[in-house]
C-alpha cells in the first residue's frame, strides 16, 4: 500500500478521494481472522498494563481497530487535496516502522499496516486526530476537540517513540498537561 501511496504522491497533487480509493482498497483485503488476531495480540500486549488502566487501554486500541470497517465502507465523496508533504513525511514514517517491525517478532505486520490505513485515513481523509476524541491515557487525561482543534495529552512525550504515529496526526499537544 504505501507504494501505491508513495506514486500517488508524486503525481504532484493528490485528492482526497484518491487517496480513499487506495486506502479502502487496502482495508478490504483484511478479514475477520486478522482482526481477531490483532485484538489478541492488543489483549497480550495489556498484561504489562497496570489495571486501572488495561481495560481502557484494550477498549481504545480495539476500537481504533475495528475503524478498518469505516475505511472499507466508506462511498463518501470527499473535497479538497491531500497535503503531499505531510503525506509524504507519514509515509517515510510508516515505512521505517514496517523495517523495524521485520526484526521484532511480537509485532504482527497485520496489525501495524491496519493502523497505517486507519492513521492515514483520520488524517487525511477524516481531518481528525489518530486516537478518537475521549481516547483516555494513564492519567485521565484524554484527546480532546475544542472547537476545530483537537489536543492529546501525550503527543509531546512521542517525539522520540518510532512507533507512534504523533508525528503525523493533527492533534497538538494539550498544554494543560
């Protein structure tokens, strides 16, 4: 997929309907069984998890899963061009996270390229933040909207994680954290 993006992007301007075709091509080869082993694997991955937070935590990442049904179904005709730049920057992003993922055995390549399609499409299709609005992180603090800006308590503490993808999503960091 993020060869098709990257082709896409050098055509010099890209539509946001373009870039819905790709994407919601790319949703529809996921299936039942890859959502079902991308939701175990978030379930493993929340052991570590104190428990205050492992259940908001698996409520979260699921629900952002499953969005793979939106992309998939999604007929909407959208307006406007995509910003080739940032969509660029999210590429290069997501493609050094696939080669880093090659050499960890406990990320599924499932799982990581379903949240490429998910993260690329609330950026740039949807206009909204990765993680949902009310998305809650250890704390209690959660991402927010405030009129047509959207905050995230923990985009800041992102800046040197590889595998987030903060560094593309439109939310900013919420300074009352």
């Amino acid at each position: 997929m993020l060869s098709k993006l990257k082709s896409l992007s050098l055509q010099g301007q890209t539509t946001k309907n373009e870039l819905l075709h790709v994407l919601r091509e790319d949703a529809r080869k996921f299936n039942l069984q890859d959502i079902v082993s991308c939701s175990l694997q978030i379930q493993q991955e929340a052991e570590c998890i104190h428990t205050s937070y492992k259940i908001e935590y698996i409520k979260a990442e699921i629900g952002f899963l499953i969005r793979i049904r939106e992309v998939k179904d999604d007929e909407l005709n959208y307006t406007g061009q995509v910003d080739v730049e940032e969509l660029n920057t999210a590429i290069g992003i997501l493609e050094e996270q696939e080669k880093m993922a090659e050499n960890m055995e406990e990320i599924d390549p499932v799982i990581l390229k379903i949240y490429s399609v998910i993260s690329l499409y609330t950026t740039f299709i949807k206009d909204e933040p990765v993680h949902q609005v009310g998305t809650l992180f250890p704390g209690g603090f959660s991402v927010k909207k405030e009129g047509d800006k959207y905050t995230c308590p923990v985009k800041d503490n992102n800046d040197d994680n590889p595998l987030a993808l903060c560094p593309f999503c439109i939310a900013e960091q919420d300074e009352e954290v």
